[in-house]
C-alpha cells in the first residue's frame, strides 16, 4: 500500500505518520526528517540541502526524488509506504507517478489534514522534539520539561531551526503557491480523503477509516 500524508507543515503528518506506520506495518519516509539527517551529518546531500531548508524553502527536486526512490525500493519486510513531505510540487508529483508505474505500483490514498492557518502557527511556533528519540512536544499543548530534558530518553528538547516566525511564514507561503495545487491533482484522480483538525486520537482514527476504505 502507498499512502500520502498531505497538508500544510504543523497540520500533524509527522505526528499521524508514526501511529499509522506501527498500526499497519509501514514504512515511515518523511523526506523533512531524512534531509535532517543528512544536514545533521554534514553529508555531501546535506550540505546542498541545508541552506534551502534554512530559509524555509523547496530543496531541489532531484535530491528528494533521490532519496524517495531510495525508500521505494525498500523490498521485503513492510506492508506498505507512507509518504510524509513528498511529492511537495507538481514535478514531483508526476516524477513519482512515473516511478510508480515503472515498478507496477500505484498511490491507494492520499490523506489530506486540514488545519486553519492560526492553529498552524501555533503548532509550529510552539512546537520542540527530542532529538534522540523524536519525541513530539509544544510549549502550549503538551510543553517539555523546564530543563528540557525528555523524560523519554534523557536525551535535550529542542526546537527546529526553521520553526521561528519569519521561516514558518516563507514555508506556509511555499505550501500554499507550490503544495496546496496538489490536492486538485490528486482529487482529479479520486485519491483524496480530507480530514478536519481535530484532537490526535480523533484524527488518528479518521485516517484509520480512510486507510482501510483505500484497501477494500
Ligand atoms: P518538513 O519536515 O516536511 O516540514 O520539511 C522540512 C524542510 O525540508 C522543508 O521546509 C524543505 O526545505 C525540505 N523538504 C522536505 N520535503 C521536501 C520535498 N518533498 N521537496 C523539497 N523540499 C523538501
């Protein structure tokens, strides 16, 4: 199975992603996480990436589709894929529906999360992860501890370079120009199923519904 999280960063993909990916045996490939990888090792793919992710905008396609294509050929193991940040334009919507099609696979769902634009900052502005153990936290919903020490894995609470004001800003202005045209592609083809914002329990178990209608 070949799942699509869609919707604006801070709409929850990440959060929804990593429940789905236990509950249904799937691979989790969010593209933001794996270029955070690489930046974090200074890789040659990272350096190339970093100052496009600084600045809050598209890192080329030709990196992402490389390492998406990496993930697709993942064989053996899992029952399916989740896409997590990808395809983020319309090329590379197209260069996926290529890939797809050259292996005799095909999208079954695309999961759109839909948040308005004040919860969205909110979320972003406000939001910190462990870095050992990618334990979610948001100083207004659910705030880490003062220290900042996760009581998870002991490992720093921190908050991610492009979540300050003006970076969150240029992203969600990026999602609505290059993303959000998206969702129209993938209506067109009957694939979208759009879920309203709500507490992460409630929408964990709408994308369930959505996932399980995609495979009957
Ligand atoms: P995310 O964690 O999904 O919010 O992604 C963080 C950053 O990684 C984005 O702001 C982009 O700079 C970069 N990125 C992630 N996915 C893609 C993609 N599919 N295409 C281009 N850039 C991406």
């Amino acid at each position: 199975m070949i799942l699509i999280f869609f919707g604006p960063p801070g709409s929850g993909k990440g959060t929804q992603a990593q429940r789905i990916k236990d509950k249904y045996n799937m691979y989790h490939m969010s593209t933001g996480e794996a270029l955070r990888s690489e930046v974090a090792a200074e890789s040659e793919l990272g350096l190339a990436a970093k100052a496009a992710m600084e600045a809050g905008e598209l890192v080329s396609d030709e990196i992402v589709v490389g390492i998406v294509s990496n993930a697709l050929n993942i064989v053996g193991g899992y029952d399916g894929i989740i896409l997590d940040g990808f395809p983020r334009n319309l090329d590379q919507a197209k260069i996926l529906d290529e890939k797809l099609e050259e292996s005799d696979k095909k999208i079954d769902a695309v999961i759109s999360l839909e948040v308005d634009r004040e919860m969205i900052l909110k979320r972003l502005a406000g939001r910190r992860m462990c870095q050992g153990c990618k334990t979610d936290y948001n100083v207004y919903f659910n705030p880490p501890p003062d220290d900042n020490e996760c009581p998870k894995c002991g490992d720093q609470v921190i908050c991610r370079k492009d979540d300050n004001e003006q970076t969150i800003l240029d992203r969600l202005n990026v999602y609505e120009n290059e993303t959000f045209p998206l969702k129209e592609y993938y209506a067109s083809k009957g694939l979208i199923h759009p879920i309203s914002s709500s507490d992460i329990d409630s929408v964990f178990h709408e994308c369930c519904k959505a996932i399980d209608s995609a495979k009957d």
